[in-house]
C-alpha cells in the first residue's frame, strides 16, 4: 500500500486537521478531557481526518502549538466575544457546525434552556406550544418568569389555557427525568429551528451598532441618515436602547443595576445625564445615599465629555448584560414587550 508524503509546514491546513494534530500531540493524558467533551459529529469528523493524516512532520506540529499558545497568551489576556469565539471555531469544525453552534450562542439570551425560552417572543412561544401536550405545556410555562407566562397563556385558545392552568395548579414538584426530556425537547425540536431560522434585521443589527458610538459621532452618523433615509433612521432610533431609556427600569430592576455599577461611574454618568435622568437614580437610591452621590458629582467639578460616554455606554451595556441573565428586565416603554437580547 502506498504510503502519502508527509505534511509538511508549507502546507496549508484544515481546521479539521489543525484540531486533529493537535489531540495527537496533546495525547490520552492531556487530550482525554478535550475528547469526553466532542459531540457525535465531532468525533466522527476528528476521529476520520485523524485516521488519514498520515506522517506528521515535526516542525508542523511544533508551528501549530507554537500558533495555539501564542494566541492564548497574547497580551496576557484572551478577550472572549462572539466574534473572537467563531474564528476560532472555524479554525477547527467545519463550516456548517460553526454556524449551528454560534446560532445557538446568539439565539435568545441566557445562561440555560428556561432562561433562553423566557426571552422567546410570547406569540413565536404559544404559536408552538398550542400544539404540545397540556401537561408539557403546564411544566414548560411553570419555569418561566410569571409575566411572561402570563402573555403565553393569553394568547393560547381559551379552553387549552383553561386546562393548563388547572394543571399548573395540581403541579407537584416535577421530577428530574422529565425536566431534562422536556428540556431536550424543547432543545431538539424549538430552539434549535428557531435559531436557524430566524434571521437578524439589519436593523437591529445597526441599532446596536450605534449604541457603542461616542455621542458625536451618533449624531453625525444619525444626521447623515436622515439626509437620505429618514425611514431608516427613524427605525434605528427606534431600536436603539440609549442611557436615557434606562429610566424605563421598574423599581427592582434600577436597584439591582446600581447595586451591580462602580459609583464613581455611575457619578459621571448622571454628570452629563439630563434632570429627568438624575432624580430617577437619586429617586431609587435611599436619601443618604443619593446625597452622597450628589456631593461626589459636584467635588467632581468639569468632566470630559468622552468620560461621560464612556460612563453611561458602560450602564446600557450591564443593563443588557443584567437582562440578558434574567436579573433585571428592560423596556423601551412601560408596559411595552420586553427588549430581548
């Protein structure tokens, strides 16, 4: 049987056999946790390149673990973000499973299946549910946020409703078994074809976008747009989640962000926030408190606009990463569908 030549530096690889390389030099001892951790189609993938590598050179698997290390400890720091996270799987799995993957991680936020499920549009939500079993129904709505299990309910016809909540109402403790079996259904069967369907407006997308400006260059970009496209624009702003917008926060949910935010940010922040903004904070903090902030803003004296940016982009971007793990809940208006993230 002929033997193929073996790879060499020169030769470009695939992620495939960049990953595979790297299992065979790590080993059982080092690699045995990196395998326990590969799904089915991983291993077949991995296990099938690996079996058709053939001879290694040295100076291949030295380069490749050289690349692997200096990426990991480049600047002494990863720095962990979707997009960070896609280059390098695509680096290792094929195309496919990359996109599955992070259609998953950028679905509905949330750190498990409930608490994706919970920020899952009540109509996409009973839309699918009116056509499971009242007892899946009754044990799925039982785990989720009582307002949202509300708007479900009163969107389902009225007798399946009816029925659900006197289950709920019988409900016992649910066993662990058939958690997990409706947990993988829902997986299996919801979200994942809600991940591969359900494509982003660009929109939504630019929204975001210009949350992360500085002021000035939001109102020049925004300015510019009305110029030519005042509908797109309009919805933009629309869209957009801003500083100000964080006076929508009910009690609660205010309470639990200062709790979460450095006090000397928050203190620039309110330095360059309107009136209306200032006495909502002061309004959810106790009287010491609010005086206090009060006396630091004003010892502050002058304060860089840019700081103030900075400062309040800072309160948006924990206010949605607070949401996003169901500890606060956000509204552009009150009494309006949650903002999902």
């Amino acid at each position: 049987m002929r033997q193929s030549a073996p790879i060499s530096s020169g030769r470009a690889l695939t992620g495939p056999e960049r990953a595979a390389i790297l299992l065979l030099a790590l080993g059982e001892q080092f690699g045995g946790k990196i395998w326990k951790m590969l799904d089915d189609d991983e291993l077949r993938i991995l296990s099938a390149t690996m079996a058709n590598l053939g001879m290694v050179e040295a100076a291949t698997v030295e380069n490749l673990i050289l690349e692997f290390v200096s990426r990991l400890s480049a600047s002494g720091a990863v720095m962990g973000n979707y997009d960070a996270t896609e280059q390098l799987l695509k680096q290792y799995l094929p195309g496919d499973r990359v996109s599955v993957i992070m259609d998953e991680i950028r679905g509905p936020a949330g750190r498990n299946m409930w608490e994706k499920l919970s920020n899952v549009q009540e109509q996409v939500l009973a839309n699918y549910l009116k056509n499971e079993y009242p007892q899946t129904v009754a044990v799925v709505l039982s785990k989720l946020r009582a307002e949202h299990a509300a708007r479900v309910l009163s969107i389902l016809p009225e007798d399946f409703a009816l029925d659900i909540v006197n289950r709920m109402l019988r409900m016992e403790s649910v066993q662990k078994d058939v958690l997990e079996r409706v947990e993988q259904t829902l997986r299996t069967e919801f979200m994942s074809n809600l991940s591969q369907t359900r494509r982003r407006d660009a929109h939504e997308s630019m929204a975001e976008i210009f949350n992360n400006f500085d002021r000035q260059t939001e109102t020049r970009f925004i300015a510019a747009l009305e110029e030519n496209n005042r509908e797109a624009a309009e919805r933009i702003k629309t869209l957009m989640f801003t500083f100000d917008d964080l006076m929508k926060l009910d009690a609660a949910s205010a309470q639990t962000l200062m709790r979460h935010v450095d006090k000397d940010k928050l203190a620039i922040a309110l330095k360059g926030a309107n009136e209306a903004v200032r006495d909502f904070f002061f309004g959810n903090m106790s009287t010491r408190a609010a005086k206090m902030l009060l006396d630091d803003m004003q010892a502050m004296g002058p304060v860089r606009l840019r700081d103030v940016d900075e400062a309040q982009t800072m309160l948006v971007n924990l206010a949605k990463d607070l949401a996003a793990k169901g500890e606060i809940m956000i509204t552009k208006n009150r009494g309006d569908d949650e903002l999902v993230y």
